[in-house]
C-alpha cells in the first residue's frame, strides 16, 4: 500500500518518454526518487535520465502491471496517453496522479470547454461539430471564421483548420478526416499568458508567475516571466486556475494557456494536465522549478516556493535551430537545456533555451 | 576521432558511480549529453540517472575498453580511481580529461604538496613519513604536535592520526598500518575557505566566488558562498588557483581547499581533481552550476558564467540526517538534493540542503 507523502528511494513511475519526461525524472532524481518510464520508444530521451525503462505500448497490461509493481505512484507527461491505460491502473490498485477525469477532460476539445464554462470559467464561443449540418449551424450562430480543430489528439497547430465561409465547411470537415470536431470563434485578444500551478495532495495550491507566450505556425515559440500584468489580471488568472483545480480534485502540475482581451478580461484556451512547455522558464527562474513542484505534489510533499527569482526569457529551438548551440553556449545570460533526440525534424522540439535578466525594478 | 566541442549527443564517460558522478550525469544530459558510468557498484547511484552503466572493477580492461568505444571523452568523479585505469584508456587510444598527472599528484599527499611548492603556492610544513626513524627526524625539525596522514586514499578524516608526542611516533605508523605516510605541521587558520575553478581546453580559466568552509570530524559538515572576504583573500586565491590549473595543463573542474592564517595569507590543504563538496553550492547560486561546468570544460565548450546569483549555505545530510526530509521540505528557502544511496550509514553523505537568502548588499 502507497502512504503519502512518499520517502525518498520509492519510485515514480512515469508514462511517456519525452522531454517532459526527461525532465520530470532529472527533477524526481534531484530529490532522491528513483524513476520508471513506460514509453513505447526505445532510447526514449527520458529514458536516458530514468532508473528502468519499460518499452511497450501504454495499453499494455503485462507492461502496466510491471510498472505498477515497482512504483509507488504513476503520472503521465503527456494527455494523449489512452484513457483505458489509466482505467487498468485503476484495476491494479495502482495510485495514478493527476486523476483519470482531469486526463478526459483535457484530451476532449468540446468536454474541456464545457467543464471550464461549468465552473464559471469564460472560454471563446464554441460548438461540438459531429457533421456538416451542425459545422453550417455553426457558422450561423457564431458567425465567421471559426477554427474547426478534432475533437482530440492534435498538437502544435496539428489537427485544426480555419473555415472563413460558409462554402469552406465541407472542405474543413474532409481537412480532418471527418473526425469528430470542435467550432471555436476566434479570441479576440491583445495576447496571450499561461499559467502554471499545482495543487498538492492537501489541497494546498501554488501559482508561478504569469508566463507570456507567444506562438508561431500552432507552436510556442517564445514565453517570459514574470510577465509584466496588472494586479487584477494576476488576481484573475490566480482565480481561475485555483477553481479548475479544486473543481478537478487535481493533484500535480497544471498548465493554463490564455487569452488576455482587449478589455482585461481572460479567456482559457486550453489547459494541459501537465507540466507544460510555457513553464519551462521555471528551471532557471523559481527555487523550485514546475518539474519537481509535479514530482513534489504526486509525492505528497508540501509544494515549493514560486516566487521568481529572476526574469527568465525562454526560446524553444525548433528542428535544426539546436545546431546554434555552439553560439548558445558563449551567451553568459544563457541556459540551454537539450533534450536528447536524436533526429532533428522540422518544428520538433529539440531543447530550449533560458535567458537570464535581473528581475524588474 | 574525437574532436572538440564535443556535439550535444556525443556521450560522456564517467568512472564512479556515487553522489558526484550522479550530479554530472544530471548537468550533462541537461545539456544534451548521453553518460556511461563505470562502477564496480551496482544499483549505484549515479547509475539511476545515466543513460548506460557498466559494472566492473576500475582497471577491468575489457569495461574499460566497452567505456572508450561507447565514450568521446572519459572524466572521473573521485581520485581514488587507479592510475592504471588512465594508463589503458590511453593505450586504447580514449580521451580522459583532467589528465593523468593531475589525477597522480593529488593521488599522493607529499606529491601534491610538493607540486604545490615548486609551484610557488604555500602548504604547512610537512615530511614524507616512510620509517619510525623518518617520524621521528620529523618531530625534531617541526616539532610536536603533527598530523600523521596515509600518502594515498584516506577522505573524510579516514587514515589520519595526530601525534602529540615523540612516544606515539611507533603508535602512529601502527595506527595507520605501517603505511606510507606525511607528516604535517599544524595550521595556525581563522578559517577553512576552498575554491572551485574550471580550465578549459583551450586555457581559458573560470573561477566561482571563495567558499567558506566548515568541517567536523574530519568531514564537511557546511560550506557558505559567496565568502565574505578582502579583495586581497579573494585575488590570492584566484591566483593560487590559476596557477594550479596551469601547472597541471588541466582540463575541467577543480576544488581547492585552503586554510586563511591568521595574518590573512592562504595555505592550500588539498585539491581535488574533480567536482567538489565545497562546489554543491553553485547547484542553485550559479547560472552554471560546477557540474555543469566540468562536463562544458571536459566537453570543449565556452566555460559558463561563474556569477554567484543567491547566496546559499550548504549543509550536508550526513548518515540519518537524510531522515529529516519532510521538515526541510517545507522549508521555503531549502532546495533539497538527496543521492538515492539505500543504507544510511553513520557519517556517510546522504544528500544535501542549499539554503537561500538574497546576496549580501
């Protein structure tokens, strides 16, 4: 049986194999956790920093039940891990964090927003599309255009089309393979900010500074902290993601991504059940960085500090962009973090970078 | 052929597996590197953290030889490492940095004393100590009382004995088995500091703040940096340190403990031909922390900035010490670092804690 808070020496165990992954387990390592990923890729990048490795699919019971024998508690790094993955965690008596709901409802588009707006939380209007009847009723109510994305799955800009008229709705919905989809009207912002908190085993709930982003093509591209905001939009932003957490009975990490509108007011995009990429100025800004405040809540340890201790401008670098690291690496203000992949795709993730500045006045 | 800067990629071998090579293996796959340790340990714990272990005795030719065909350039992370393991990576033709002298001089205490001096750096008085009659000889030119010390292994206050008077000369050697030994003069110190310096490959020097330094039995029990010290202490130093690194035409990371006098001249103590305790502060005071900047250095890339950014006080968990991990884990200025070891004996280094506070003035 798994007690909380976990003594240092139990493992974590870990699906996925990524740069999440990777960093959650360098993180876990930090304070004594020993590590097991369950990744369906052989030299996975987390795999490289972890203390066992087990390859196969994230459906596989025998897989599932090996990593549950040898970890006293289970996240994901990612949501599109298959729900029935956790279902048979559950099955096996193994302690999963964050729970199966917060995991359904982030990979649905349309459950997403719906929960959001249950609990009070504003998002773009929207609506489920299941065909080209509804996608037409859509565009009546909402008007154009409307961003058409699956329903689930899809990433980085994958999986999402704009449809600018009403002649362009059947095209859209063949763009996405007829795949069950979402109608989102467009956010009419002045920027957009993302949020990272946790929320402990207790309760407890900490927020990091807000975070501004910025995206290119569907990807991040670019996110500073702290950013610079007013203190009601902090207070707001500080609002909302405690009320998705305690809606949520959530335990971990939670990545909030918003639109700031012209007026002040926020809308959420999207939230990610996860570390998440716009808190990656975390390892370099916080005394404790996102990575271990997740591997800290899961473990039902106290959560961390998150006031800044510097002001952190964070670059992702995209594809063949890492082969500057020789460049990189004579900046002083620079932290660069790789992430181990051994084939440089266009758009892929490969590292980041951190650059350092004091805090304002 | 391997040629430098070493490409992210590119993998880093270390021999030893404990606390130190697990902080290395950590900082080189930050920064993009795959480690191959090699331990005679298993379940060691720098293992946990690396992408591949083998498990072998030091100068096990056949390991060695599986290290350097996996391996572009091989470190260590204690200087207990047999020499012969430096001679048959070098006839199988692999890089290891810091170098074999470097790892041979301060392997022996008289050696490493006397490199010092002919190097124009000052140590306390000392003698090499092979017979009862060289003791003796001793004790007459530098008078009562000395500290007795084994030439080579020892750490942490093991393989030391004070003689206090000319009829425990015989007691002595027998203490310390009849082994070659050094006997040295007392240091008349206000205050242990060490300092942690870098080389590159191609010269260039890096050196972070002075530390003080406090130990107890033998053993580090503190280290605070930056050391409030007279710009003449801290330029001392520095020199001391440059002058080694030179000297040794070293590559990599080196820790430099020393005594302050009274009258505020520096002695050297000792020096360790790799990461150090006394450096665990720049975990989180530093931009780039010594682990970092050892596999920077030993890698062929820019040394990083060496700025203190915090100060911090470090403090070593030593043997059931590691116990109190949930009171410093609510400790908001406490950054817990724990090395995954199973058995808590007494006195040994379980993990650490760096506290912060904000720079002095």
């Amino acid at each position: 049986m798994t007690s909380f808070p976990l003594p240092p020496g139990s493992t974590i165990g870990i699906l996925g194999g990524g740069q999440l992954g990777r960093m959650l387990a360098m993180a876990a390592a930090r304070i004594g956790f020993d590590v097991a990923i369950l990744t369906p890729e052989v030299d996975a990048p987390a795999s490289r920093v972890a203390a066992r490795t087990i390859v196969a699919a994230y459906d596989d019971r025998e897989a599932l039940a090996a990593l549950a024998d040898v970890a006293q508690v289970i996240t994901f790094e990612f949501e599109n891990v298959p729900a029935r993955a956790l279902e048979i965690l559950a099955e096996l008596g193994a302690r999963t964090a964050p729970n199966a709901r917060a995991l359904a409802v982030a990979q649905d588009r349309v459950d997403e927003k719906t929960f959001l707006n249950g609990a009070g939380i504003p998002t773009v209007a929207f609506r489920a599309i299941d065909d080209l009847e509804a996608l037409r009723e859509a565009l009546k109510d909402l008007g154009a255009p409307l961003l058409l994305k699956t329903r689930r799955g899809g990433y980085d800009g994958k999986g999402q089309v704009w449809v600018q008229r009403m002649e362009e709705a059947e095209a859209a919905l063949a763009a996405l393979g007829y795949r069950p989809a979402i109608a989102e009207a467009p956010a009419d912002f002045r920027r957009e900010v993302a949020l990272i908190a946790a929320r402990g085993r207790d309760g407890e709930i900490a927020v990091y500074p807000l975070t501004e982003s910025h995206h290119e093509n569907g990807i991040l591209r670019r996110a500073s902290a702290p950013a610079t905001a007013s203190a009601r939009v902090i207070a707001e932003a500080e609002r909302i993601a405690a009320t998705m957490l305690a809606a949520l009975d959530y335990v971990g990490v939670i990545g909030v991504e918003m639109f700031e509108r012209d007026d002040g007011h926020l809308l959420v995009n999207e939230f990610a059940p996860r570390v998440h990429n716009t808190g990656h100025w975390t390892l370099d800004g916080c005394e404790v960085d996102q990575f271990e405040q997740h591997i800290r809540a899961i473990a039902g340890w106290p959560l961390g500090p998150t006031a800044p201790l510097i002001h952190v401008e964070m670059t992702n670098l995209l594809g063949d962009e890492v082969d500057r690291w020789p460049k990189l690496a004579r900046e002083p203000e620079t932290r660069i973090w790789l992430y181990g992949k051994r084939e440089a795709k266009p758009g892929r993730k490969m590292g980041h970078v951190n650059r350092l500045r004091p805090l304002d006045g």
